[in-house]
C-alpha cells in the first residue's frame, strides 16, 4: 500500500492512509479516512455549575444575618431604655458619662437592628418580608422613642441628705422617703436619710415625700442639697393614766381624733402620735379602761399629760 502523499509504500492498516513523514508534514490526506487521534489521559467530566447556586447561598446568609441583627437588635434596644429609665433608683452619684455612653450605645443598636430588617426584607420570600416589615415599624418607632428619651441633659444622678422629724423635732424613726424615678430609702434611728435623684432639668427642683404611718409631708429642695429638714405633720403626746387615788392604771387605751390608738404600760405611761390639728386649736386625748373614762383637751405636741379616770355616769 503506497501513500497518496509522497507514493512511498507504508505498513497496511494505517489509520490514516499516511506515510509518518507526511503526517509530520501535514501533507492532505486521502478523503474518506479517519484522522489520527491524539492518545493521552482523559480528563474528568463535572456537571456544569449554575451561577444562580452561589447567590442563593449569599442571599441566604444576608437573610440570617439580618434576621439576627434586627431582632436582637431590638432586644438589646428594649433593655437600654428599661434600665435609662430605671438606673437612678440602683446608681448614685455622677454619671455623666455612663448617660452618654448610653444614649450612644443605643443609637447604634436600633441603627443596627433597622439595617438588618431592611436586609431580611430585601432577601425574605412574601410571608418573612411582611414580618421583617413589620418589626422595622416597631424598631423606629422604638428608636424615636429612645430619641425623645434621652433628649437634653444628660442623666446625672445626685445625692440628697438630710433628717425627718415631727413637730417636736423629735427624729421620726423609720419614715418612707421618696422621689420621682428614684428607690425608697427608710430614714435611720436618729431620723437621718439619703436618698439618689435624677437631676432635673436646669431651674427646677425635686420634690421629697416623706410618710410614716398616715402622716404625709412634701418639700421641694436642689438637687445635691444636704441638711434637708422634712416635717412630718405630727406630735407625739405623751402622760400617764391614773385613777383619781393617784394609782397608776395598766392597760388604758388612749386615743385622739386621726390618731392610732395606744395603752399604758404597767406604769400608766403613754405615748400617742397625733396629727397636726388646725391653727391654734387643741387635741382631745380619751382614756377608757372598763367603765372608767375620761377625755381631756391638750396643747399638741404636750408632755407629762396628766389622765384621771373617773366612773362614768349611768
């Protein structure tokens, strides 16, 4: 068999009908016949690859990540404005510092809680975007009324000091004091007290109210003042109950108009707390034990009172 390039004879059964010398020269081969295949390892096959597949895996990550963002967001947003609210009746002192911090950090959450909602709701399907939607409202409603809260000053919290006492100036042990936005505190046994408030703004005062039992008084004073007297409108009365032989009597009970009842002791010793009576009038103390019984008009606030049962009438 000769080949139809060059007519040289070549080995029978060629694949391609050519001489080795015309196939490197690339001499034209006999139309009809099959060209020769390169040998060499075969490279695997991979299905192809969708480019819709990585940007559904993006959009669901920025989905995640928003829906984490917004709602925590949200959380943390909430608990800042409870404790901006709450912190003056659990910090004293100064804290001028700790308010704009605080004012700062919560901007940045409800800003970072309304970045990813808006995210969530940009890669939500129909039922998660009505949702995403919904809480971005509520995040800037939330964020408008973190604004309106800590406007202005900034939250200093100061301490107030000073004493409860009667009409007597008798310390008035254990009396409630308290003021707007702020924890109670109990007065000590010498009648002293100390409470921390919210500075209010410039040119106003802060107001005290002082209870004990059903006495009530309040007093306007600057924030920071020391030595604050607070009058409770009430005297205590105090005397013995005695029979008109003079022997002491146990176990009287004494009473005056708005007044708790007391009795004597086993000397015939009484104290009773009386309320502040109109301008220049006086208290009427009663005394009753069994059918003895007497009732005597008395300076308010009076001491060494002297109660002389006698038999009541029939």
């Amino acid at each position: 068999m000769n080949c139809p390039g060059c007519g040289e004879p070549i080995r029978k059964g060629a694949r391609t009908g050519l001489c080795a010398s015309c196939r490197e020269s690339g001499a034209p081969r006999r139309p009809g016949l099959p060209t020769e295949k390169a040998v060499g390892p075969r490279e695997p096959q991979h299905p192809p690859q969708s480019d819709a597949e990585p940007q559904e895996a993006a959009t669901a990550l920025v989905s995640a990540l928003g829906r984490v963002a917004g709602l925590g967001g949200i959380a943390v947003g909430l608990a800042l404005l409870v404790f901006y609210e709450v912190a003056p009746a659990f910090t004293a002192g100064t804290g001028a510092s700790q308010a704009h911090n605080l004012r700062l950090f919560l901007i940045l959450t409800f800003a970072l809680s309304i970045a990813g909602l808006s995210a969530w709701a940009h890669t939500a399907g129909r039922q998660g975007r009505n949702l995403a939607l919904t809480l971005l409202v509520f995040a800037l409603l939330m964020a408008g009324l973190g604004a309106y809260l800590v406007r202005g000053e900034p939250l200093v919290i100061e301490v107030i000091s000073g004493t409860v006492v009667d009409d007597n100036r008798q310390a008035a042990i254990g009396a409630n004091i308290s003021t707007e936005g702020s924890k109670p505190v109990e007065s000590a046994p010498n009648g002293s007290f100390q409470i921390s408030a919210r500075r209010p703004p410039s040119g106003e005062k802060v107001e005290l109210i002082a209870t004990k039992d059903d006495y009530r008084t309040t007093q306007l004073v600057d924030s920071g003042s020391s030595d604050v007297r607070l009058v409770l409108p009430m005297a205590v009365i105090s005397g013995r109950v005695v029979e008109d032989n003079g022997q002491t009597i146990c176990g009287a009970i004494i009473s005056a108009e708005g007044s708790k009842p007391v009795k004597s002791d086993s000397d015939g010793n009484f104290a009773i707390t009386a309320r502040r009576p109109s301008s220049g009038e006086k208290v009427m103390l009663t005394a009753t034990k069994g059918d003895e019984s007497v009732a005597v008009s008395v300076n308010y606030g009076s001491s060494n009172v002297p109660l002389v049962l006698t038999k009541r009438s029939q």
